[in-house]
C-alpha cells in the first residue's frame, strides 16, 4: 500500500486547553504604548495579540508533562522528581553530575563564580547577554568572536553561529592560561538563532583539548541546533536529532542550560559535567543560593516537567514542524522584501530594522522604532536587539533626552520574533504575515525615537522613549 507524504506540515499536537486573546483596536494599542513609554516590556500581555517578545518560558507544556506535574515530589531532599530528571539529562548529555537551578541565569552565575578565576578571559561564538552580565560580574573578560559568514546578515550560510576558528587558536596560542572557558552558544541567540556544526563545535573540542582549557556549551536551544546538523551537515541525515545531540554534548567539558527554550519548561534550569570537583563547588554556591542540590530553586513538579520536556523537544517530528514552521514565516517575509538575517533561525525571525527604515538615522533607534510601530499597527510583540539593548553612554547616563548625545550604538539594529514553542498555529502566523504586507505601505511614515527615561544597566527593560 502506498503511504503518501503529503507536502503540508501540520502541527504535531492537538490543543486540550485555550487561553484566549483579547483583541485591540489600533487606537487602543497607541494608548497602551504610549503609556509604556514605546517600550513594549512595559506593555501589557494581555493588550498584545501575537507575543513574539521570547520563545522563552513560554512554551505550551504538553499533557504529558501536566500529568507529571501533578505527580511532582516537593521532599526538600532527594526527592524521585530531581532522579527522574538527572537520569534524563545523564543519558541525554553523558554528564553524570546533574545540577538544576531556577533558570539559565543562575547556572550562568554559579558556574562562572565557582569555577573561573577573576580577570580570565570567556571566549565565545557569541555570548547571550545575560551570561555576557554574569562573566563580567564574576570578574571575567569576555569576547566574541563569531565566523565570516555572520557578519553577512542577508547572505544564507547554513552554519552562521559557527565560531572563527582561526582567531581562537590565535587567542589560545597567545595565553591559553589566560582563558577560563570557550562557550559555544546553540543556536546562536543574539546573531540570529543561526546553528553551529558539529564539524565547527568538534574543531573547538580539539583546540581546547590542544591547549587544555574548558569547553563549555550553553546548550539553550541545543534540540534545534541538532535538527539544522542533521538537515544541513553531510553525515548527519540519517541519525536521529536525539542522537545528534548526545554527540554535541559529549564533546563538552560542562554545559549550562535554560530549559525554558528546548527544555519545554515554564521555568528551569541545569548546569551538567563530569568533573566531580566542580560539581561540588557549583553545589556549594547553589546550596548558598539557589536551594537545596536536589531541587535548586525549583518546585519538585518544574524537575518533572524539565524531566518530560527534554525528551520532547528531541523528537524529530516535532522539530521537523518547529524548524518549517519558523522559516515558514521567513521565507514569506523574504517574499514580501523584508530584510532578515538569513536564512531564518531556528526559534525567531530577526528583521534588519536599518534597511527597513532607511530614512531613520541610526542615533533614533530605528528597531525600537519598528518594534513599536509593529505593535500599534498590528498588536504583535517583538523585542529590539540593537542600540537600545547593547548601545552604550559614553558618559554620565542621564535620564534626559539629552542623553543621546553621548550614544554608542551597537552594530546591528535588529528586531526578533520569536515564536515560542507549540503555542501558536499556522493561522496566527498567516495573520503576521498579512500584517507585514499591508505594513510595508507605512514604513515611510515611521519616525524615530528618542530616550526620554534611560537607565544606566540593562536599560532595554525599563526605558522610556518618544517619537522623534
Ligand atoms: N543563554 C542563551 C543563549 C539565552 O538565549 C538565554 C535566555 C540565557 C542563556 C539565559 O537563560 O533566561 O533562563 O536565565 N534568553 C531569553 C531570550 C531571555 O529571550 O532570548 P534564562
């Protein structure tokens, strides 16, 4: 009997459980934003129609996991919740020392408190900016060193999150003492959720081998990243993403992990590795403040749930759905001629806001000005990447508009749609999509913006701007 395959992707669930939307006018949406200062952290969730802000934390549990849930043990100490979930990552990740904290974050903290020296350098294809924060906070240098291709934001490469591999071993042969770890982010976040190859990340275990310094991977979306190798990398088609991501990690001296990406958590955590000394030392300090070594911040039933996700979001069935549904909506963008960093990544769509809005000069912000005006005119939410979120004040930040004349602007004005995980359908992305279309004819009206309100950290959470 022939069994067909049919062409349309149909996504691999059925929905149990609607929350529902509250739909906007345009009017009201220009009320809610001003009153967030045209900052959409500030806005509302209930005022936004479709939240592209994260894929993180807001990935739609599956039953199985909400059955888990209720059989989440809460004993403070060994409970099965925190076995169940360190047998899953043993297997996942061959680590045999399991550690769970409240979020990435916090594995981010402890692992660069714990186990690197002050003034050491973290080498990386591309740092998150919250582990950028805490390498610095622990005393550390930070550096990004990211391939060729990245920098080409339009141009397809199909492993742009691959690190330059020559300027590392430059940086290794110089002071390889000097360096406390390599971090290899998958995906990519913060250039395009872009994948790296197997043959990139086994090229960085043999340098850190070589040069005997840590390799670490900030496995956040590490099941997407699998699922680019076994699509795109010569090799890999016949294993299983599940299998592709046993063998990342197991080129990895320690991993740290959100499991609110492909962990298919709400909330979570985990730092992984076989180096029982350091094991104990990040126990030590999650002990002091994160929790007790068999929950680490976490409810028992958040271990069962990041116990069920992790199994899930290997399955190849569910990737081959998250991968083409996400470059679904990048392909028709291209179509409709929006700039994007291509091709699309894994779990988000950046748009390239300088070259959507050419007439807005880079010191107005022109992805917070397109994040904005995104939202009132179609009530979607992304998240600016650009000037606002990396930019620096040269001198004293001050909370006035005058503030910007001492700007120093990032290099890239991106915004990003992720799309969190099982959580919205074809039929929401048809409407961005017709959105985007009918959008292009307000471009030219769009106007800049300037701080009204510019905090001196982590400004992007809490700034106020205004229409130039
Ligand atoms: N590493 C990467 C690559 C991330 O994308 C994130 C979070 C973290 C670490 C930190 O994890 O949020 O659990 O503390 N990224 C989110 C985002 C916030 O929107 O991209 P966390």
């Amino acid at each position: 009997m022939k069994d067909y395959k049919f062409k349309t992707i149909i996504e691999p669930f059925k929905i149990k459980v609607v929350e529902p939307i509250k739909m906007t006018t345009r009017e009201e949406r220009r009320k809610y934003l001003a009153e967030a200062g045209l900052n959409l952290f500030l806005v509302k969730s209930e005022n936004v129609l479709i939240d592209l802000l994260t894929d993180s934390g807001t990935t739609a549990m599956s039953s199985d996991q909400w059955a888990g849930i209720m059989r989440g043990d809460e004993s403070y100490a060994g409970a099965p919740s925190f076995y169940r979930l360190e047998k899953t990552i043993q297997e996942l990740t061959g680590f045999s020392e399991v550690i769970p904290t409240h979020q990435g974050r916090a594995s981010e903290r402890i692992m660069f408190t714990a186990l690197c020296e002050k003034g050491k350098k973290v080498v990386s294809n591309m740092l998150f900016d919250t582990t950028r924060a805490n390498a610095e906070a622990a005393g550390l240098v930070t550096l990004d060193i990211p391939c060729a291709e990245f920098y080409h934001t339009m141009k397809p490469a199909p492993f742009k999150g691959n690190i330059d591999l020559d300027r590392l071993e430059d940086e290794l042969k110089q002071n390889a003492k000097g360096v406390a770890m390599v971090v290899m982010t998958i995906t990519n976040n913060s250039g395009g959720g872009q994948p790296v190859s197997m043959q990139n990340l086994k090229a960085v275990r043999d340098l850190c081998k070589k040069y005997g310094v840590v390799y670490t991977i900030d496995g956040c979306r590490f099941a997407e990243n699998a699922r680019f190798i076994k699509t795109r990398e010569a090799g890999y088609e016949n294993k299983s993403s599940r299998e592709i991501a046993m063998e990342i990690f197991r080129l990895a001296d320690i991993t740290s992990i959100s499991a609110k990406k492909d962990g298919m958590t709400n909330i979570g955590g985990l730092l992984a590795m076989n180096n029982k000394e350091w094991a104990q030392s990040c126990k030590n300090n999650l002990i002091l403040t994160e929790g007790f070594i068999t929950y680490g911040g976490l409810a028992g039933r958040d271990l069962e749930a990041m116990a069920i996700g992790f199994n899930e979001s290997v399955d190849d069935e569910y990737l081959k759905y998250r991968l083409q549904s996400v470059n679904y909506v990048g392909q028709h963008l291209l179509e409709l001629g929006y700039a994007i960093v291509n091709p699309p990544g894994g779990h988000a769509i950046y748009l390239d806001a300088k070259t959507i809005l050419p007439h807005i000069r880079e010191e107005q912000y022109p992805a917070q000005a397109l994040t904005s005006a995104l939202y009132e005119f179609a009530g979607i939410r992304g998240v600016e990447i650009g000037s606002v979120m990396f930019g620096r004040d040269s001198g004293d930040a001050g909370t006035g508009a005058s503030a910007n004349t001492k700007e120093i602007p990032h290099t890239q004005e991106l915004v990003r749609l992720a799309i969190p995980r099982r959580v919205y359908t074809q039929a929401h992305m048809d409407y961005l999509l017709e959105a985007m279309s009918v959008f292009k004819g307000e471009i030219s009206n769009i106007r800049g913006v300037r701080f009204t309100y510019k905090p001196k950290v982590l400004r992007h959470f809490t700034a106020r701007f205004e229409w130039c």
